[in-house]
C-alpha cells in the first residue's frame, strides 16, 4: 500500500538523525508484533 508523501515526512537523513531514540521492536515470542513503520509516525 502506498500513500501520498506530504512535506512533513521525515527525510532519510532525519530520520538517521532520530531512530537510536525510538524503541526498538522486542523480539519475544509473547506480545503483539508492531504493525506500523516507524519514520511514517515520527514527525519533525
């Protein structure tokens, strides 16, 4: 599924700048998987 880019997307470049600040994915076998990608729900 592909959406519409709007100017608030982070860049690649930012989004390097902020990914060691969000949690990453747990891999354990118990708990919901994330079903988001993350750079589509951080804005700048």
């Amino acid at each position: 599924m592909s959406r519409k880019p709007y100017p608030t997307d982070v860049s690649d470049a930012e989004w390097d700048l902020i990914k060691s600040m969000i949690p990453a994915e747990r891999k354990r076998k118990r708990g919901k998987k994330r079903e988001v990608d993350m750079p589509e729900v951080v804005k700048p």
